[in-house]
C-alpha cells in the first residue's frame, strides 16, 4: 500500500502520494502533476538530508502535534497539516484465505458472522490485545482484539452489520 496524503501548506491544499521505489530508501512523491525522486537520510543531529535530482535540502522536523508539524527546510520555517488518505480499494479488498491482502493495522473478522457490539470510538487510544468489538458466528461470541496499540481511525461497521473476512471493520494506527 503506498500512502497518500492530503496536506495543506501555506493555506493551500495539495495531494500527496508517497511510494517506495527500492529497498535502499529511494521514494517517489508525487505531488498534483508533478512527480519527484527523493533519497531521505537521516543525521546524527537528528536533521533530514533529502536529495533529489538537484541537489541536497536540509529538513528539521520543529515541532509535532497531531497532524501539524513545523518543520525547517533549507534554513526556512514552514508549518504543514496533513491526513492520510486511504483509498476506497484498499479499504474494500478481498481476502482470497486468511493469508490475503489486508490494510496494516486493520482488524477483520475471522469469519463470517454479526457484530453484536462494538466497544471503541473513533479517536480512542487502545493497547495491543484489547478487545475492539464482538463477534456473533456460529451461535459463539467471539472477542476481536487490537493487532497492536494505536489510535482508532476508522470504523467501519456497528451493531447488527453482517460481516465476512474480508471486511475491514476498525483500522488502527
């Protein structure tokens, strides 16, 4: 899955699609129309070198709170906003065996069944194993837990929907 973001800069809205182009680090970000090649590196002082095509840039990351960071870049302050964006395919992708493709931090039903209660809300924080929501199938109830601790960012069923494995119902991060 590459992310995608929706990020805002200088009161102006740009979409952002960020994929890896090898194992030795080199991204491609593709912003509106126009596409580039990076290569990040990270310094002993904690700065960012981020080479493309014309030459090295220099990026501190200032500040981060939620989805706003500050950053200084070449020696000059910026502030940016950003989200993911997830895409409707990536949410709606059908597992072939319980070894299918599925979204990193996605939790999914083992089977297919009815949920009789959900137990978190978008926004909470939650610890790896805690129990999400249950799950009604072959007359038992089935505990479905957090794969790893993190923020609820999507839900994506309620009480009484009929699920089955392919089913993203709640998307940690």
């Amino acid at each position: 899955m590459s992310p995608e973001y929706e990020i805002k800069l200088a009161d102006r809205g740009y979409t952002v699609d960020v994929r890896r182009l090898d194992e030795g680090g080199l991204l491609v970000v593709k912003l509106g129309s126009q596409s580039f090649t990076l290569k990040p590196m990270l310094n002993d002082d904690g700065a960012w070198t981020v080479n493309d095509t014309a030459g090295d840039h220099s990026v501190r990351i200032l500040k981060k709170a939620g989805s706003k960071v500050s950053l200084e870049v070449n020696g000059q302050a910026c502030d940016i906003e950003w989200v993911r964006i997830r895409k409707q395919e990536e949410r709606t992708r059908k597992a072939t065996s319980a070894s299918g493709p599925r979204v990193d931090g996605g939790v999914y039903p083992p089977m297919p069944g009815k949920i009789s209660e959900v137990l978190v809300k978008l926004g909470d924080t939650v610890k790896s194993g805690q129990t999400l929501c249950i799950l009604e199938a072959m007359k038992m109830f089935n505990e479905l837990k957090s794969p790893s601790a993190g923020v609820v960012k999507e839900i994506n069923v309620e009480s009484g929907s009929s699920v089955n494995p392919s089913s993203l119902l709640i998307l940690i991060e």
